[in-house]
C-alpha cells in the first residue's frame, strides 16, 4: 500500500514538473521571439549590412555555447535573449532584401504565416496525442551530418534547384527538431527549459529562413 502511494506521488511530482518545462518553454519561447522581431525591425530600418561569415560564425555558437554552460544559471536566461537577440539582428538584411524585391511583402508574410502554421501545428500534435518522438533521435543525429554535407557542396554550387532542395531539406529537418524536442518536454527527456527554447526557436529559425528561399525561388 505504500509502494502504490510513493508511486503515485512520484507520478504527481513528474507530472507537475513536466508542466513546468512546458509552460515555461513556451513563455521564454514567445518572449525571445519578441525580442528577435524587435531586433529584425531595428536592423531593417537601420539598413544594417549583412555580417560577415566569420562574425556571424562566432557570434552565433559563441552565444550559443556560452547558454548552454549557463544554462542552469540565471545567466542562461541572459545568454539566451543574447543569442536570440543576435539571430533576429542578422535576419535584418535578408528580410529587408526580399521586402524590395518584386512581391516581396507577399514572400515574407507567407514566410512567416506558414511557420507559424507549421509551428503550432507540430506542437498540437504533441499535446494533444502525448506520443513519444523519441526515435527521431537518430534520424536527427544523422541528418545533421547530411545537411552540413549540402551546405558544403551548396558553396560550390549555383544550381538554383539544389539550393531549393538544400531549403526544403533544412525546413524537413527543423520540423521534425521541434516534434523531437516537444515530445521530449511531455514525456520528461528534457527537463531543462533554457535549452528547450533554445533548440525550438533555431528551429522556427530555419524554418523561416527555408521558406523565405523557397517562396521567393519559386516566385524568380
């Protein structure tokens, strides 16, 4: 009779933690894509230039690296209005770009309908069905290895098609990311809600950046 009761408050506490992670994840997630938007519109407005790889590199998983060692700190919640601040200024110019081509608002509007769509979309089945996403684990850690492979070849290559097909790959991938990481806050592989922000909004990142190459190569 005691087993059962431990057992049941074990159960209780998991649960209550899980709902934690998530409701936390989810406000962090809306504020910092707040704060990215608010930097994006700054960038555009300031006409800022695009960065250079090598900023952009040191920036990016400098920020990065350092939330994931605070990540347990409340630092890490700095850390990581810092990186996302940083992804939302260098979004600036490449929106700004499509917004004075040809069609170009009807490009990002779409850009940024279909991610949301896309967005809430995974994350209902997630909640509403509980399942667990876990095997996409493997599938992830391997497609890392193949994008990054793309990515190189898309250096070399001005094929329009290929780096369509490299923009879907990556839209694909970050997709499945965000029903991975979802599922692993649910059923309590990820109890850390600095580090679920983090992986979801680089995946609402890409995401949006996929289909903005995407709308606006099909469109050219």
């Amino acid at each position: 009779m005691r087993y059962e009761q431990v057992s049941t408050n074990q159960a209780r506490e998991s649960l209550l933690s899980t709902h934690t992670v998530l409701r936390n994840t989810y406000l962090l997630l809306g504020l910092t894509l707040i704060f990215s938007s608010l930097m994006t519109y700054l960038a555009i407005i300031s006409n800022a230039r695009p960065m250079g790889i090598i900023m952009m590199l040191i920036g990016t998983y400098g920020l990065m690296f350092g939330t994931m060692k605070c990540r347990n700190s409340g630092w890490g919640l700095v850390l990581c209005f810092a990186f996302t601040g940083f992804m939302g200024f260098t979004l600036g110019p490449l929106v700004n770009y499509y917004l004075h081509s040809d069609g170009g608002t009807n490009i990002v509007m779409s850009a940024l309908g279909s991610t949301g769509l896309v967005f809430f979309g995974l994350s209902a089945i997630n909640l509403i069905t509980r399942k667990d996403f876990g095997f996409l684990g493997n599938f992830l850690f391997v497609g890392t290895f193949v994008l990054i492979a793309m990515m190189i070849v898309g250096i070399f290559t001005h094929i329009p098609l290929f780096h369509l097909l490299l923009s879907a790959a990556f839209a694909l991938f970050s997709a499945l990311a965000i029903l991975f990481e979802t599922s692993q806050i649910i059923n309590g592989g990820q109890r850390n809600y600095i580090m679920a922000t983090i992986t979801l909004y680089v995946s609402i990142f890409n995401i949006f950046v996929s289909l903005l190459s995407i709308f606006g190569g099909s469109r050219r």
